[in-house]
C-alpha cells in the first residue's frame, strides 16, 4: 500500500520490523518468527481499515520458551515448552512499549492491541488475563490446546473487552490427539468469553493450520480495529 512505511528497527535491544501509517493513534503488537511473513499481511491489514497505525513486530527466538506460559512436555518433535511468557511480557511492557511510544510520539492514551499466530496467539490471550494494558486481543489459530489452558482460562478473566478468535476448519483433524483437541478447547473459549459478556468473534477460517496465515493475522487485527472503533473508542 502507498501509505505505509516498513522498516527494520532497533528497539529494545531487538530488531524489530515496524510499520508505519500516517500519524497512529493506536499501537499493534504482534510476535514473529523467522518466517515472518509482514510483506503480505501488512497491506492486506492495510486494505481493510483506513485508520492510521504503527504495527511492531518483534521476534521471538525460541518459540516454545519463549511464548509458553508453563512448562509443558512435547507435543510434537521433541521440544518440550519452557515458561518464559512472563519475561517477554515484562519486556513488552517495561522496554518495548515505551520506547515506541517515545520514539513514534504515541500518546500514552492509545490503545494496544496484542496479536499472534498459533502459540503467539495463545500468548496474547495469556498476556490479557496477566495485565490491563491491551485494548484488544488477536487470537489467531490459537495453540488453546497448551496442557493445562482449560483449567487456566477458566480461572482466569481476560481483561482485554474485544477479543478475536480463529481457527481452520481442519486444525481439529489432526492425528496427533492433543492438536486435535483444539477445536474443542476454542469453543469453549469462545463459549467462556461469551459468558463472561466480553465483544468478541470466533471466525473459522478455511484450511489447515498453516494456511494463509497472513491473511488471518490481518482479519484478526481489522476486526479488533473495527469493533473498538465501534464501540466509539480511539481506534
């Protein structure tokens, strides 16, 4: 899209690939991996709202620690889950989201949205139930399947009022029984969000889980964009 500026930029002490519409008034946060693919879901994100924004990501390099709110046995591979969510959610909050906010002259009053794929998306919902800094909530393709999620969700309110779930319509076709799991635990997921009265969608989308991944990153950032505008808020 003409309007948008990317960039590779350093910020706290990460290289992170930001960017950039017009003048923001609200802040996408978004965890990546190697095979990132913000080319695509930039534009298409673009092509679905007209509000400005700034989009962050920053990379995260071992996934399974990384994202993981627990310590979990391998589901696949032999990688098993470490539980360094709480770090990299200190380092969002205390570095990350004000040195943006410093540097792209952000009001602190704007809005956050946090967003992911797959265990990022798990991670974002986590980060909602940890903290009230994020407006919004991304979900997408979720790994709600993480041993011990149920029994944490239902514990734990998420504080965020608009939160977006998907899932593909052939995730839950798995043959490895805890992968199958998840269209389950997303209904209920979407089942508890409902019950506890928070704005919310669950979209099922077609495919598999490595399908379109970037298009399902932008839907999800759109809607939460879309119903928070809705509601009359700042975005």
């Amino acid at each position: 899209m003409p309007d948008l500026l990317s960039a590779a930029e350093a910020l706290a002490e990460k290289r992170c690939l930001v960017t950039l519409r017009n003048q923001p008034d609200i802040l996408l946060l978004q965890p990546i991996d190697a095979r990132n693919t913000l080319s695509q879901e930039m534009p298409l994100l673009a092509a679905q709202t007209t509000r400005s924004f700034l989009h962050v990501a920053f990379p995260v390099e071992a996934w399974n620690v990384d994202l993981s709110p627990w310590d979990a046995p391998p589901v696949f591979g032999r990688e098993a889950f470490g539980h360094g969510a709480a770090d990299t959610l200190d380092w969002l909050r205390s570095r990350l989201m004000p040195e943006v906010r410093a540097k792209y002259a952000i009001s602190p009053d704007a809005p956050v949205i946090l967003g992911g794929y797959s265990l990022a998306g798990l991670f974002s919902l986590w980060s909602a139930a940890q903290v009230d800094d994020f407006a919004a909530v991304a979900a997408v393709s979720p790994s709600v399947w993480f041993p011990g999620w149920r029994a944490y969700a239902d514990q734990h309110a998420l504080r965020s009022r608009v939160v977006y779930l998907s899932l593909g319509d052939r995730e839950e076709k798995s043959r490895n029984p805890v992968l199958a799991s998840v269209g389950d635990a997303i209904r209920r997921e979407d089942a508890r969000l409902s019950e506890r009265g928070v704005r919310h969608t669950l979209q099922w989308n077609v495919g598999n889980h490595f399908q379109d991944a970037e298009k399902r990153c932008a839907d999800g950032f759109a809607w939460c964009m879309a119903q928070r505008k809705a509601e009359g808020k700042n975005t």
